[in-house]
C-alpha cells in the first residue's frame, strides 16, 4: 500500500527503559483510521501508544511525549512522509518497500544537580527531596546547545505548565497530594512530601489493612477522582504508582499526562466524543483493584486503546467494590460522574 502525505498516521510504541526498546511504526492509512485517530492532536498525550495524523502539525508534540523516562528520538524522512520530530544528526532509513518501519536512535539524558535527594526520574520532571515537609518536580532538560536539545526542553517545560496549571484548578482536596506553588519562574513545583511512597510500593511492602480502611482508601480515591472530573480534567495516567500514602491516607499524584479543559466545558460530552478519555475509568478500575485485593494490578488501556478482555484481568470474586471494578472493565460507565453515582 502506498502511504499518502497528508494521510499518514503514525503510532508510537514505548516501551521499558532502555535505548533498543522503543520502536516506531507507520500503519497504512485504513489499519490507522480502524485505530482510532482524532483530529485534536495536542491532548493526545499518551503513555503506550499514540494514534495521530501527520498532517497535523501538533502530532509532533505527541511524538515527543511519547518518549519513556529519559530518552530521546529522532526519526528521518522518507519518500511521500513529511515527519521529523526532531532533526536528524544521523538520519535513520526507512525499511521495507511499503516504509512501513522507522529506526530510532535514542539518547540519554544525564539530568542537572539540582538540589535534594533525588526521589524518582519520571515522564517529565526529576523529583527531590528538599525538606520533610514538601518535594520539588524539576522539568527534565537536556543541556545540550543543539536544536534537538532546545525543542525536548521546550516540550518538557509546556508538560510540566499543564501539570501546574492542573494543580492550581484542583485546589485543595483530601485526595489530592497538596500543591505549594510554584518554586521559582523555571518551571518547577513544590508538593508535599509523601514519605509511605507510592501505592504500589506500599501494597508490596506492607499487610493488609482492614477492611474498613481499605473502604475508606477508596471511598477517597472515588471522592478524588470524581473531583478531578468535576474540575474539568483528565488524569490519563491512573495506576497504583500515581497514587501516594501520606500521613495514612491516599493522594492522587503526577497529572503530566494530564488533560485540562475550559472551566465551562462539558465533561460528559468530551467522554462522549473522545474513547480515550474512558482510559481514567479503566484506570481507576485496576486502583480499586489493587487496594481491595492488596495486590497490585495495572490494565495498561493506552496499549491498544481498549479496555481489558475477561482473560486479561483477576478474580473479582468477594472484593469489596467488586460490581465497581467490574463494570468499568466491562466499559458500562459512561463517565467519571456515573462511576461516582453509582458508588453512593
């Protein structure tokens, strides 16, 4: 098949760190429409996968969100493509004779000295521990003089303006880690210090509570989420490591795949119009999961952009919340504010 200019649509696959990991791929026009495209590039922020038309020149922004953890990619042009996220110091090749694949290069990115004990490296910021009271998320930047350089801090810096600007739209909230501002005009935010760490750690590391406070955890992580929806957002990256234990309660943490709309907009009708907004309901699901079983799980629904097959998720038989779970696996919710009604 002959891949047209204009019609192209790329996916994006990332995987693990590690620089032979991550693989790009061009579909062929009708395998890629069957995958969902959609004409507002710019929310597409995926971690897994991402579907979008080349023709848009926001997709580039997509393409370099993609990118896992510290690496960096840069993909050549070939014949009747008009796509290169980055410029090609080394351009790669295009094999095969439909182009239906692209090489990657990737580059590590050795991060600045920025004060603190570093605490994780994540999709967009480098995590210190100042005090005991509160943390500070840097913007990753590559320090680098060349172009490749500036456009990846460019993309890293509009990320983490999003995750603040998400953080001061959702205020103060029990279920959210507690936002301090800004730290200074580089782009960095202060948040409180979560030292039980994250939730899939602390499931690992810890037995079960009761039953009682494993309703109360999520009975505070619905309140959360649905406050979330309420405040026009989309999460986008909810699993068991984005939720933290502080003080003996769960916060919901690391909006910077997230998705902040108009204080007016209509939220049903964005979950009505994008599927990929139903990936915060798949997600909520595997937390639920996890805290009622204590044991971890996590669907990844941006792998293929569908919610899970039977085979592919545990027993719910006897949890707490079971008809919950169940019925956003099952995609039976339309929204964040149905899951919601139907836990009171």
């Amino acid at each position: 098949m002959c891949i047209q200019e204009d019609q192209v649509f790329h996916t994006y696959k990332c995987g693990h760190k590690g620089p032979d990991n991550p693989a790009a791929q061009i579909y062929p026009c009708d395998e890629a429409k069957a995958r969902g495209p959609f004409a507002n590039t710019q929310k597409k922020l995926r971690r897994g996968r991402v579907v979008a038309p080349v023709s848009d020149s926001s997709v580039l922004n997509v393409a370099r969100k993609s990118l896992h953890q510290n690496q960096r990619m840069t993909v050549a042009r070939g014949p009747g493509v008009r796509f290169l996220p980055f410029p090609a110091e080394s351009p790669s090749v295009l094999e095969g004779s439909s182009h239906s694949r692209w090489k990657m290069k990737m580059k590590y990115i050795k991060s600045p000295n920025y004060p603190g004990r570093q605490l994780a490296l994540g999709l967009t910021g480098d995590i210190r521990a100042v005090d005991e009271s509160y943390v500070v998320k840097h913007p990753k930047s590559d320090p680098d003089s060349s172009e490749e350089a500036r456009v990846y801090n460019e993309m890293k810096q509009e990320m983490m303006n999003v995750e603040r600007q998400i953080y001061e739209r959702l205020g103060l909230h029990d279920s959210i880690i507690h936002y301090y501002g800004p730290l200074d005009n580089s782009g960095a935010i202060k948040l409180a210090y979560a030292k039980q760490g994250d939730l899939e750690k602390y499931i690992t590391g810890h037995e079960m509570p009761s039953k009682a406070t494993r309703i109360a955890w999520i009975r505070s992580l619905i309140e959360g989420f649905y406050h979330i929806y309420s405040s026009k957002v989309l999460h986008q990256d909810i699993k068991p490591n984005n939720v933290v234990v502080h003080d003996g309660s769960v916060k919901i943490i690391d909006f910077a795949n997230g998705e902040i709309f108009p204080p007016d907009a209509d939220m049903e009708k964005v979950f009505t119009d994008d599927p990929l907004a139903k990936g915060d309901l798949c997600g909520i699901a595997s937390v639920i999961y996890s805290v009622s079983a204590w044991r971890v799980f996590y669907y990844e629904f941006f792998e293929d952009n569908q919610f899970p097959r039977p085979d592919e998720i545990p027993d719910t038989e006897a949890l707490v919340y079971r008809e919950i779970i169940d019925k956003c696996w099952r995609n039976e919710y339309h929204s964040v504010r149905s899951l919601y009604e139907d836990s009171e």
